[in-house]
C-alpha cells in the first residue's frame, strides 16, 4: 500500500503548537519541545505507513494513537491521514470530546 500524505488540521496544529509553547514556558528550555516534535514526527510517518495499527474509536473513521500523555486523532482516506486533534491527556476530556464531534 502506497504511503499517505500526512495533514493536520487547524484546530490539531493549534493544540499541538500550544503545547510545545506550554512546555517551554514552563521549563524555560525548548529541549522537552523538541524532543516531543520528534516523537510526534516519528509517530505520524508510522501512522500513514501503517496507519490501521492503532485503535479505533467511537467516533466514525477516527483513530486513535497514544503517546503517553499525548494522543493523536485522525482519520484514513485513500491518499491521506487527516490529524483531526492533538491531545494532552492531562486536559478535562470534556473538551476533546466537543473537538471531535464538530469533525464527524
């Protein structure tokens, strides 16, 4: 099976960017942001090689892969893995759940 282009959508890089921008405040240092850019990098290029391998959710044709304390929601089309959100666990999963159901 051919690889899948890999997109994010506006709402997914808006929370992962805050997050990034999060850590960094709060250690005062870019290296835990740079070493979750990586982890996040290597975990969407294993997703549109594989991207069946992680779990499916309740919400229709959304997958989930989990990193921890981070998760990464997205959906499989034909040519594309489409990060519909991009979550700290750590975060009242009330708030996830209007995310997803505004991206059915």
């Amino acid at each position: 099976m051919a690889k899948r282009n890999v997109i994010w959508t506006r709402t997914a890089d808006i929370q992962f960017v805050g997050i990034l921008e999060y850590w960094v405040k709060r250690n005062k240092s870019n290296t835990y942001s740079k070493k979750l850019v990586k982890l996040v990098s290597e975990r969407t290029k294993q997703i549109a090689d594989e991207p069946l391998i992680y779990k499916a959710t309740d919400f229709k044709d959304v997958r989930l892969a989990s990193m921890g304390n981070f998760s990464i929601y997205y959906k499989v089309a034909d040519n594309e893995i489409t990060i519909t959100a991009f979550w700290d666990n750590r975060q009242n999963p009330k708030k996830l759940l209007e995310i997803l159901e505004n991206k059915k």
